[in-house]
C-alpha cells in the first residue's frame, strides 16, 4: 500500500487544540477532513517538528512543521454489484445519479445489498480514489427509498470534503416536484394558524420548525419547536387538480436538508403528500370534484408522489457552478395526466 506526504507550517495565531490547528492549515488540495484529520493524529500519522503527536488537544506553535502520512485508500466491504444506473453527470470528482423509487442509497441492516452503493463500486470500479481512507463513494446527502430524482456523489476525497461544505452551508439548490392533498394557498386562513408557517412573495409558503425524531416511532421524524433541528421548505403551487381542487402539484424546495423533511413539513401543514405511508394519510376524495379513475389513481399511487427535479451546487475541484435537471418519472407523469383529465 503506498503513502502520500503532506507537509505545511502552522500559520500565525494557531488554534490551541492540535486537530483545530491542521483543520485550519492544512492545504485544500490534501482534502483531508477534521475527522480525517483527528483519526490520522490518533493512527500516529501526524508529526510536528519531527515528533510523532498522537494527542489531538496537544498545543501547536506557528510555524511548527507538520508531516502528515496519508496511506493510500483501503479497499471496501461492501460488494460492487452490476445494478443499472442513470448517470446524468460524472468527472473524476463526482458522479450525478438519476435515481429511480425503489432503490435504497446506503446498506443498511434491513437492506445489506442491491442499494446505490453496490451499483457505484461496480459502476465506479478503480476511479474511486478514496473518501476518508476508504475506496467507496462519498454520500453526502440522501434521498428516501421511495423518493426518485438527483443526487450527487463523490468520487474523491477533494470532491468529499467540498460537497459536504456545501451541504452544511445550505448553498446547494434543491428542488422537488411533489403531489399533496389540497392546495397550500395563503387565502386559506385556516394555514394562517398553523404553528410555524408564513407566506412570502409570490404566494410562497414558507414551513420554520424544528424537526427531532417521534417520541412514539423512532423511525419516523416529528415538527417539534424546542431541540431538535432547524428545519425551513418554501413551496409553491404549480397546478391544482378538481373541482374544487383536491390535489395540488407542488415545487418545494430546501434550505436546510433533514430527514423526511418535506413529508413531515407538508403533513404538518394539512397537506400531506400523496401516496406517503408514513405522513401523508390516505384520504377520502370525491368523485364531485374529481373524475372516479383520477380518484382511483390517487388512492393506489405506491408511493409517496416526491421527485428531486433540480440540483445545483458548485463544482467542489473546478468552482464551475453546476446544474441539473430530471424530468418527472412515468409513474408520476401518468398520475398527472389523469389528473388532467375532465
């Protein structure tokens, strides 16, 4: 196995912990992570002035010099597997994946094979140079199962640690294209009520909470507004269906990205998405406002109606901003033009 060296002095005024210090002055080119880093110093990789530090709260004077030896990526334990995939993009730094409902992204105790992962390590094979020490690649956001549309990986360590930045800074552009129950107008006063919605310009709404696991179903996730997780999705109506309207078709998109984040705000809204087993419910609509078959289609769609429609972020090795788009899948596109139908 080879190793690559990394050597830098510490800039003026440094941190007072070692791990702070290296997270600070470590070149960008090295694309080593603060966890990175800390297992690094904990491995004995890490030397300052020629000794050997494995305390990460150890003091560090500028100007010292660091060695850093970065062994190179190990292999992983998760098995390639020849699962087809719909790349929309992909470099040497990245791969952009139109995922189909259905496919679960990361093994998981319940789901230990056939997810994104095993098609990305066969699909992927030698080009995966490496995220945290380990060929595979970095997730560095998720979309449910039963959820289609874009999602962007990384295939380096560089690539890793800029997405993930960018991530925790909210700056990636999110949208999805969602069916939900009703229509979330601000002429309802009804919404007006809620805890934690708002209207903006252009009849935006607006859901602030904070979102912690449910008390009752640890699988699930709850608006709470103590603890928890800030949590903000701004939607807009795109086209409502009935008559009255009973279903809407909706572009949501995130400033924060947490789990379940749109079912659970929508539902807590009154406007569940439609199909969703877990938030959404499954109501009773009228054949008075709706034709039976569109009623019937609503009532059996499989799966919650959620597609991530458009990603966009910046190019975490080139700083090109990039963008993409996914058009809505059959299933979706066929609930649609039922809908449509008078």
């Amino acid at each position: 196995m080879g190793t690559r060296i990394v050597e830098f002095d510490i800039a003026a005024a440094p941190p007072p912990r070692l791990d702070k210090a290296l997270s600070r002055d470590v070149p960008d080119e090295a694309a080593l992570s603060r966890t990175r880093l800390a297992r690094l110093i904990g491995e004995g990789a890490v030397s300052v002035d020629g000794q050997v530090v494995i305390d990460p709260k150890a003091r560090v004077e500028e100007g010292a010099r660091v060695r850093i030896a970065v062994e190179e990526a190990d292999e992983s334990h998760i098995a390639p597997e020849a699962i087809a995939l719909d790349v929309v993009y992909e470099d040497d730094d990245l791969i952009v994946i139109d995922k189909p409902a259905g496919l679960v992204v990361h093994p998981a105790p319940g789901t230990p094979s056939g997810t994104l992962v095993n098609a990305l390590l066969h699909h992927c094979g030698a080009a995966l140079s490496g995220v945290g020490g380990v060929k595979r690649p970095g997730i560095v956001h998720r979309i449910d199962k039963d959820t289609s549309g874009l999602l962007v990986v990384a295939k380096s360590d560089a690539a890793h640690h800029g997405l993930a930045a960018q991530f925790e800074a909210h700056s990636v552009e999110r949208h999805y294209s969602a069916l939900c129950y009703g229509v979330p107008d601000g002429s309802d006063p009804r919404l007006r009520g809620v805890k934690g919605a708002s209207f903006e310009p252009g009849n935006v709404l607006r859901l602030t909470t904070q979102l912690a696991r449910h008390p009752h179903d640890r699988q699930k996730q709850a608006v709470v507004f103590h603890g928890g997780r800030h949590a903000v999705t701004r939607a807009r109506v795109i086209e409502s269906f009935g008559d009255p309207a009973a279903v809407s078709l909706i572009d949501c998109w995130l400033e924060t990205g947490r789990t379940h984040q749109i079912r659970v705000h929508m539902a807590h809204a009154g406007h569940g998405l439609v199909g969703d087993p877990v938030y959404g419910g499954r109501r009773k609509l009228s054949e008075r406002a709706l034709t039976p078959e569109a009623v019937e289609a609503v009532a059996g769609f499989p799966r919650q109606a959620l597609h991530a429609a458009e990603l966009g972020f910046e190019h975490p090795v080139t700083g090109a901003r990039m963008r993409f788009s996914s058009p809505l899948p059959q299933d979706l596109e066929m609930l649609l033009d039922t809908l449509r139908r008078r």
